[in-house]
C-alpha cells in the first residue's frame, strides 16, 4: 500500500486534479483514494476500466478538474478480468494523464506494464516477488524520470522496507520464475479440473477459452514464457495465464462454502496470495466483505465464490484435495 500511496504522490498530483480509477480495485486501495487523497482536494471516478469509452470519457474533463491519474490492476480481484493495458495507454496518454497499473496479480516474468505504455507499475512483493508468505512490502516500477519524486516521496513519508525483509525478498526473487512456471501450470490444471466438475457452476480464469479476456491475455503475456516448449512429462503444453483461479460452487451458500473450506487439508485458508502453498480465500467475508450481498452478486461475486492461489505442490495432490473437499457436500 506505501508503494500504491508513493507512486500516486510521484505524479505531483494536487488538489483540484481527478484520479480516475477502476471500479473493482482491492478495496483498500479504494479506501487509500477515497480518504487519503480524497481528503487533500483530489477527486476520484470509478470507472469499469473494461469499458474503453466509458474510460475516455471519464478522463475528459470532468466537473472535479484535469484527469492526471488513470489506476488500474493488469488483472482484477477475484473474477480475474484482464486490463487492456495499450488501449488504456493511448487514453490516457490522449488525456495527459499518467498511467498506473497495480501488477500484484502478474509478476514480471508474465507481464511488465511499462512495455505495453504503462507509467509506473506497483507490485505488492507480499505475494509472488517475495513468494513464501513471509514478507510484507512493495515495489514501484517506473521510468528514469520517476526516480526523483519516488526517492522524494519514500524518504519524507518512510515507506521503506526494514533490511530483514528486502533480504527476505531478494531471495525469494531468485526463484521466482521457477515457482511461477510450477503455480501457472497447476492453475491450468486446476482450472480445466473444475470445468468439468458436476458440483461447479463457474470458473473464472484467463487461460480458459470461455473466458471474455482470453484473447487480450493471450496478446498481453510474456510470449517468450508463454510459447516455450512443453515439459518432459507432457503436462506442459499450453501457454501460461497466471496461477489464480476463482470458481463458484453450485448452488452454494455461505455454510456450503465454509464447509468446503473447513474439509480442505492440503489447500490453506488464507486471504493472500502468491505463497507456494496453495491458498483458498472467500471474497464474500474477505476483499468483498464491504459490498452488500445484492451489489457481490451484481458484480459477479456470489456466495458460492471462491479464489484459489496455486501453490507449486503435485497438481494431482492438490486436485484430490479439493475432490475430496467438494465431494464431502
Ligand atoms: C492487487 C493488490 N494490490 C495491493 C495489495 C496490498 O498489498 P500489501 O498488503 O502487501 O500492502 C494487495 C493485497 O492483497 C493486492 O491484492
């Protein structure tokens, strides 16, 4: 959030400006724009950031003054929609106004906004940079012109990392594209495992041709990672899509839910992600916890939903524990 927060104040933005940002940010990035900078002057307009003329229009100039950030995430939390980062580039770049996208969901082996017209990139390095759970932190990465005012930004407010965790996640980097091939690889299985399952209503994930953004990831994600030859035991054929999934239970309600989660061994209860263990988290009590039940299930989150962060465990283990988990009723 310190990363969010000084990569925000590092395009001078001042009272009497307008953040636009997207409608379906992590929610606490919401409350940072909507009390602290809301509470300096600036004003801020949600945007379905899919809606490309719904995005120029907002950038146009509003009743709040001069658009001078556009916000959004590469991929959204938790129905995993894909931003269109160049279309959203040339908008704002039309507008005069910088660019951030948060980028927590795809690490840099997988997708790096700045080479798509992004401004500045903000990672929480929390989930897969440092990768094992253990660190809270955060990165921005921007052009050599941002360098100043960030410097400026982080030594006057003092977000800056304490040397136990920059040393916790310079050594998580070093094996971040080899726990990042394992996690993309077993979301897909796990992805295609619970399209067919009889007791799932839903699965939401990139990689799957249903979904409204497959084509838009498929332009947008590392082609080199993406196109590499597949792994000695077969598995390893499709491109990669990122290692998070969301899938409703049919017909589940919050008990439902719960008992699934609670019958889970291997899978662990958790509102992050990124981890190397696989990671179960319940929006409706967790980022969405805010949003009335009718306002979840108008954008798509209803009770029966689940998000899933792929750990690099066997897929074949992870698969018979949710089985048996689903299976338990
Ligand atoms: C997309 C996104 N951005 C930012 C954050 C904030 O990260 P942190 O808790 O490391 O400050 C999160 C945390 O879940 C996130 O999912």
């Amino acid at each position: 959030m310190a990363a969010l927060h000084a990569a925000i104040l590092a395009t001078s933005i001042g009272p009497g400006e307008r953040i636009v940002a997207s409608r379906d940010l992590y929610g606490t990035t919401t409350g940072l724009l909507n009390t602290i900078f809301a509470n300096q002057g600036i004003g801020i307009d949600f945007v379905d950031t899919g809606d490309l003329a719904a995005v120029e229009r907002a950038l146009g100039a509003g009743a709040g003054g001069p658009a001078r950030v556009l916000l959004a995430e590469t991929v959204s939390n938790p129905l995993l929609r894909v931003a269109d980062l160049p279309a959203l580039a040339d908008l704002a770049r039309g507008a005069g106004a910088h660019l951030l996208v948060d980028a927590t969901f795809t690490p840099p082996v997988l997708l790096r906004p700045l080479e798509w017209g992004a401004d500045l990139a903000i990672h929480s390095t929390t989930k897969y940079l440092s990768g094992h759970g253990d660190v809270l932190g955060g990165a921005v990465i921007a052009r050599p012109d941002y360098a100043g005012p960030l410097q400026t930004v982080s030594r006057l407010v003092g977000g800056v990392p304490g040397p136990q965790e920059a040393w916790l996640t310079l050594r998580g980097l070093k094996t971040l594209p080899l726990r990042y091939e394992r996690q993309c690889e077993n979301a897909a299985t796990i992805a295609h495992w619970l399209a067919d399952h009889p007791a799932i209503a839903a699965v939401h994930y990139p990689g799957l041709p249903g979904h409204p953004n497959h084509a838009l990831a498929t332009r947008l994600f590392d082609p080199q990672y993406r196109d590499r030859e597949p792994s000695g035991d077969g598995r390893r054929d499709t491109p990669h899509y990122g290692a998070v999934v969301a899938f409703a239970i049919r017909d589940a309600d919050r008990d439902r839910v719960f008992r699934f989660i609670d019958r889970l061994d291997l899978c662990l209860p958790a509102t992050s992600l990124g981890d190397i263990y696989t990671l179960v988290a319940y929006p409706a009590i967790a980022s969405h916890r805010d949003l009335p039940p009718k306002a979840r299930a108008r954008v798509g989150i209803g009770d029966g939903l689940v998000r899933l962060s792929a750990g690099i465990e066997h897929v074949d283990d992870i698969i018979a524990d949710l089985a048996q988990a689903l299976d338990g009723g």
